[in-house]
C-alpha cells in the first residue's frame, strides 16, 4: 500500500474507531424510547383479523395503540412512522405513513387512529401520507397491504422537540400479514 492511501486508510479507521455513527445508525445521544403495544389484540405476531388494508378485505382498520416510555424533557410530539420490512419501498422513513402525537416528557399511551383516512381526532395528524402507488394508494396511514404474503411490519417512534429535532428513538414490531 501507498504512503498516502495508508494515511486515508488509518484515517478512516480512525474515524470508524472514535465511534462516530454509521449511515442509518441513531447518534449516540439520542435516548432510547421504550415502546410497546397497548391493545392484547396486537401481539406482534399477526396483524389482527380486519386490522389489513381495505384492499385486501380489512374493515375499518386503524393503527395499533402504542405505550412510550422515556419520553425526555423537551418532548412535545411523538411521530410514529409505520413500515413493510419485506417491501422495499416502503421499509423505510415511514412508507406506510407517519403520524404525529400530541405528547410531553414522561410515557403517554398513543391512541389507535383510522387508517386510509385524512381525518385524525385532536392532538392527533398525518404528518406525512404513505408514498403507496397505483391501486394501493390511500389518504393518510396504509395498514398493513401485502396481500396475506407474510410481510413484516414495525414503526420507528420518535420523541421530537418544537424544532421536530430528534430526542429519543425506539421501535416496536407490529406483526406480519
């Protein structure tokens, strides 16, 4: 190896060394949230009978209720973005919809809110509507919509200030359809 390709090796090994976060990775100052399901029909194994996208025969589907604890000083909403761990598209940054609680420090238990739907109860919104295309396409929050295939689905929560800087993270598995 070339003196100075060593020097970039070394000081990119360096870098990975002083503990820097990696692409993806939450920064190691971010608290960690602890989140779990409120309803005992959510278990996290399958998606509740009715509880997929219309779609695919689902009948009045809503998110699932969620308990967060560790909720840090600062905190004024909680933003919960649903995913498909098996359809690439949606795996990530909220595929299947973000939605945002109303919520201060402490734990709060997150209501479950309609699906495929703009309208959300107070102190509740669509932060931002599910990137589904084509016939999959709805308003707001797309339930779980693989068709019974077997997907996975989670939702990434994160605690946010009034800067909708990021104070604390978790992730709670929903369940598989």
């Amino acid at each position: 190896m070339s003196s100075p390709m060593k020097a970039v090796f070394t000081v990119v090994a360096g870098l990975a060394l002083a503990g820097l976060p990696r692409v993806g990775e939450p920064r190691a100052e971010t608290a960690q949230l602890s989140v779990s399901l409120a309803d005992p029909a959510w278990t996290g194994d399958k998606i509740p009978a009715g509880q997929q996208c219309t779609k695919f025969g689902g009948q009045s589907p809503m998110t699932p209720a969620l308990k967060v604890e560790g909720l840090p000083a600062g905190t004024v909403e909680v933003l919960v973005e649903f995913n498909d761990d098996d359809y690439y598209d949606l795996s990530y940054d909220g595929g299947h919809g973000i939605i945002a609680f109303t919520a201060g420090p402490g734990a709060a238990v997150l209501p479950a809110v309609p699906g495929e739907s703009r309208d959300m109860p107070p102190g509740v919104r669509i932060a931002q509507k599910n990137r589904a295309t084509g016939s999959y396409a709805r308003p707001g929050y797309l339930p779980p919509c693989s068709g019974g295939n077997d997907h996975g689905y989670f939702a990434v929560v994160k605690a946010v200030d009034g800067n909708e800087d990021i104070l604390a993270e978790g992730r709670v598995t929903i369940g598989r359809y």
